[in-house]
C-alpha cells in the first residue's frame, strides 16, 4: 500500500481525521495499520495525547512520517502483527486501507486480536455517482474517494456500506459508533447511496 490514507486533495480528509479524533480515547494507546505520512497519527498525538505507532510499507511514507515525529514499523500488515501481545492497544485504524489488502479477513482478526477497539474507514463503493457511472456511462467509477482509473486503483476489494454493516453483523462485531460523510459533510439519510465515504467503530 503506497497511499492508505484518503488523498488531501479529497474534501472528506478534514472531517474524516475530526471524526477520528473525537472517537479516541485521551492518552489511549493506537495503532495505525497503513499509516500513510503519519498525519493522522501526529494530530492523535497533538489532540488526544495519543501514544501511538504506525505501520507502513511505503518507504516513502516513512520517511515522511518520521519528519512528523511519528514512530513508524516498516511491514507488511498481511504478513501479521506477531511482534504485538494481544489487546496491546486501546485503538487499532485502518483508515482507507482495508480494501486495498489482499486478505482483509485476517487483517481485521489480527485487528481485533491487538486492539480493544477496531476503526475503519473507507469508501462506499456503492454512492450514486460511482452507480451511475457503470449504470449508464458502462465505465469503471472514478470520483474524488475513488480517483483512480481500473488499472491503477489499489483497491482488491469493492464493498459498500450495506455490505460493511451485513458482515459486521456475521462476525459478531458489534458497531459502536458510525458516520458518513460526502463532500466534507455529514449524511444521514440513505447513507448506502449518498455517502462517498462509511466510517465505523467496533468491538469484538
């Protein structure tokens, strides 16, 4: 994953961190899983007195990162978090990266494994936009959460809010808090349709 987290060009990013922020526990202990340059993790620690750490395999991002201040493991969170004892962690995020991995399955068990509490956020694959543009253009999607073309996208996995909220259910996980977002704004009505971006709390 070279970009886990939402572009800063993408409206959503402030309210999306703000959203983060607000459902972290103050000096809780986080861990970032695709941490990205560290953004987030550093506003944690400025707001909420966060202690946190961040995985990334992006040598990139690590670098920037740690210009942050940030303290970040090279890793490929795939290949598991052996090196952290269970329940390690107040906050485990995977904030806009869950459907670019591979197996997201395992990585949400280990999630929850090191984690008292799992945040995710991602896009809605099912917005009206992204709808319309297969509907009637027969095109793949591409808006401002979902930037790139077919054969450059990231992304493995291709799930909505529906589908989210029916695994959860599966699982056995229950959703703590949740909010949606489009264009920077709050959605509350038909949030399967409208919202670009699902963002959830949860617990085992």
């Amino acid at each position: 994953m070279t970009h886990p987290h939402p572009s800063l060009t993408d409206p959503n990013v402030p309210a999306i961190f703000a959203w983060i922020s607000s459902q972290t526990p103050m000096t809780a202990r986080v861990i970032d899983i695709g941490c990205g340059d560290g953004a987030l993790l550093a506003r944690l620690a400025s707001e909420r007195g966060a202690r946190s750490t961040g995985i990334e395999l992006s040598e990139d991002c690590i670098a920037l990162a740690v210009q942050r201040g940030v303290s970040v493991h090279h890793g490929n969170v795939e290949e598991g978090l052996d090196h952290y004892s269970d329940q390690s962690f107040d906050l485990a995020i995977l904030c806009n990266a869950l459907q670019e991995m591979h197996h997201p399955h395992k990585v949400l068990q280990e999630s929850f494994r090191v984690g008292k509490r799992v945040l995710i956020v991602f896009p809605n694959f099912a917005h009206w936009k992204a709808r319309w543009q297969i509907a009637v253009q027969g095109r793949a999607p591409r808006t401002s959460t979902l930037p790139h073309e077919w054969d450059t996208t990231p992304n493995q996995h291709f799930f909505s809010i529906s589908d989210w909220e029916h695994f959860c259910k599966k699982q056995g996980w229950r959703i703590v808090a949740s909010s949606f977002l489009s264009n920077g704004r709050k959605v509350s009505f038909l949030p399967n349709l409208y919202a670009e971006i699902g963002m959830f709390l949860m617990e085992e």
